[in-house]
C-alpha cells in the first residue's frame, strides 16, 4: 500500500504565499500596512508571515532577496546573480553623480528639508543645476516653500532610500564617520546642524 502524503495547509504560509506574489508584482516597495490591506490581513500576521518569507530569500540561500528598503520590503536580485540579471535586461549603464550632486545630496539627506539658497550657502556655489539633476533622477523632491511665497524646499524620496538600501533616514552615517575628502562638506554640514539645532 502507498503512502499519500498530505500537506497541512499553514494559515501563515498562505499568507506569506499570497505577500510573494504581492511583492513580485509590486513596482515599488511596499509597507506592511500596504501589504496587509491588499492580503486582507493583520499588520501581526503580515509580520509573522514576512518573517517566513525572510527566511525563504536570505543572501547564500537564494537568488532573490527579502529586503526592507524605503520604508517597506521588495524583492531583489541576490547579490551573485544581479551580474547575470543586469546582462539580461540590458540595462544602460546609468552615468554616476557628480561631486556637486554628491554633496548636494548629502546636504539634502542631512538637513531637508532645506531650500535651494541653503545649500548654496553652504556648498559655496549656486546649487540650481544640482537640484534640477536629483529631482530629474528621483533623488529628491519639493517638500513645501520657506513661509509665504519662499524657496521651495527639498527633501530625499523613497527612491533615495531605495538606491542606497537604508529603511529610513536614521541609517544614515553619523557626520562623525564622514572623512577624508568629504571632510570641509562635513564641517560645513555641522556648522549648520548646530545652527538649526538638528
């Protein structure tokens, strides 16, 4: 007589099931109240569950990845198969920022929202072109004007985030591990911080 095996059907590996395939089709990360509300689910068991995917997709394990990035999770290509990934889609190579975008970045990730004339000041030189660019590759965006009628104010995106695998803006390097040839931007960066009190 055959054995049959038979499955029990876990309510959180349905779940963690159903969170993949929201995952993979999702063009953007996604929160775990997003997440939950597409499941139609508990933000606990999208947790629980997320867990479960995790363990799934961990760099060495897998060629995808369970990342939390910007705010909420997203799959991606393990880093030893990204290589293999990238030669498939034929992606353009992407030209790198400038030092001017660089450290107008910098400027905006540490102290944003912050206006046009700000990090002019601060970098020492007209930061227009800069902050078209960022805006242009979704860098940075406009978070509200200086009183009535001011300079436009800026701030990081979630693509920021994404781009540079930080869950928020709290991963971002102390301005103490910032050296080297970074280090007058760094100075500057904290003479202003100590000014605004940040």
């Amino acid at each position: 007589m055959q054995r049959q095996l038979y499955l029990v059907d876990n309510p959180v590996d349905r779940l963690a099931r159903t969170l993949e395939a929201l995952l993979v089709i999702a063009p953007r990360p996604l929160a775990v109240e997003e997440l939950a509300q597409a499941a139609a689910a508990g933000a606990e068991r999208v947790e629980t569950a997320l867990g479960l995917l995790a363990g799934r997709y961990r760099e060495g394990r897998s060629g995808i990845v369970l990342e939390r990035v910007a705010g909420g999770y997203a799959l991606r290509a393990a880093r030893e198969a990204a290589e293999a990934c990238a030669r498939l889609v034929e992606r353009p190579v992407q030209r790198g920022l400038s030092q001017a975008g660089l450290e107008t970045l910098a400027i905006v990730a540490y102290l944003g929202p912050v206006s046009r004339p700000e990090i002019a000041r601060i970098r020492g030189v007209a930061a227009d072109s800069a902050v078209a660019g960022l805006c242009e590759r979704g860098l940075i965006q406009e978070s509200g004007r200086d009183g009535e009628g001011g300079a436009i104010r800026y701030r990081t995106t979630p693509l920021f985030e994404q781009v540079f695998g930080l869950a928020g803006p709290e991963e971002l390097p102390s301005l103490d591990d910032l050296a080297g040839d970074g280090e007058e931007l760094r100075e500057r960066l904290e003479a202003v911080a100590a000014r605004r009190g940040a």
